[in-house]
C-alpha cells in the first residue's frame, strides 16, 4: 500500500503480474495431466519448463486449459 499511496502504479502492477504468473504455473504445474495433447508428443522436459516459467505468449492458452 505504501508503493500505491507514492505514486509507484507502474511497480506495483509488474509486481501484480508477476504474483499472477506464479500462481497460474503453480496451478498448471500441479494440474499437468490437462496439458497433455492426443496425437502430439510433447517433449517432456519443453512442457515441464512452459508449465513452471509460464512466459508471457502461453498465459492465455494455460488458462485456458485450466477451465
């Protein structure tokens, strides 16, 4: 709250973000059996990495499959 009474907005919403990435890789991470694709092989290790750095292009399609 002090950073948003200072006049910090822009801080304060990259910090916002940032706590949102981590809690949609924590759910993504521990709900991996959503993400897997019939008919595609997905490289183990490629998934787990999108799953836990969550970039900011994949937002959209984890929460997806979240839903």
């Amino acid at each position: 709250m002090r950073s948003l009474e200072a006049g910090l907005l822009r801080s304060v919403a990259g910090k916002a973000f940032q706590a949102w990435k981590a809690c949609l890789s924590y759910l993504a991470i521990k709900s991996q059996d959503l993400f897997q694709i019939e008919g595609v092989k997905f490289c183990a290790l490629r998934k787990e990495w999108v799953l836990a750095v969550a970039p900011t292009t994949a937002l959209t399609q984890i929460a997806e499959r979240l839903m």
